[in-house]
C-alpha cells in the first residue's frame, strides 16, 4: 500500500500572501473613500461598515452609505448606481431618517462633508 505524500506547506509565504492582500484591501478602502468623497461632497452622509474600519475591508465587502436626504430629482436607486459605478463594487445606500440603525450609524459612521 502506497503512502500519500502530503505537500508542505510553507507558512511564512501563506502569511506574506496574506499581508499583501491585507495592504491591498486597505489601498482599496481608502481609493473608494476618496472617490466616494468626491461624489458625495454635496450630500450631507455618512460611510459605515467595513469602509471606515481600517483592516476590516476585504475584496468581498460591499460599501455601506447613509444619506441625510436624497438631491432633487435623483432617487435612492439612481443614487445606488452611480456611486457603485464610482467605487467599482456594489453600495448600499440608506436613509437615515428611515434605518433602525441610525444611532449606530451615527455614532460609529465617518462624514463625507
């Protein structure tokens, strides 16, 4: 009976792999946040989530966005679509008059203006 060899794995080049992806994450955060700022400079809002938490933004996360008001004649969904447009991945958006986490929100959440 023959004897499966199991590969070795090399533990400092999976943690090195994962310091690189970590470092690009946070590149990543912090290029959406600007890019968002730009598009949000007129809209009283806040960014929560993983978007203001350094380190806790990965390639997977989405972009959490509470709006004070929407401008005129732009809806919550046209919104939504230009600023996922903008970051390069999907954005929610909320209302904060309308969330049952608008304490949280506020409290924990980064102004754009």
């Amino acid at each position: 009976m023959s004897r499966l060899i199991q590969p070795r794995r090399d533990s400092c080049l999976l943690d090195a792999a994962a310091v690189r992806q970590r470092q690009h994450d946070e590149a990543e955060r912090l290029a959406i946040c600007s890019r968002l700022a730009v598009r949000l400079r007129l809209i009283p809002g806040l960014g929560y989530g993983s978007l203001v938490k350094p380190n806790r933004f990965t390639r997977h996360s989405d972009v959490d966005v509470a709006v004070e008001s929407l401008p005129d004649g732009v809806s919550l969904y046209l919104l939504q679509s230009l600023l996922s447009e903008a970051a390069g991945r999907e954005v929610d958006v909320c209302l904060l008059g309308e969330t049952r986490f608008r304490e949280q929100i506020v409290k924990l959440g980064e102004k754009w203006i």
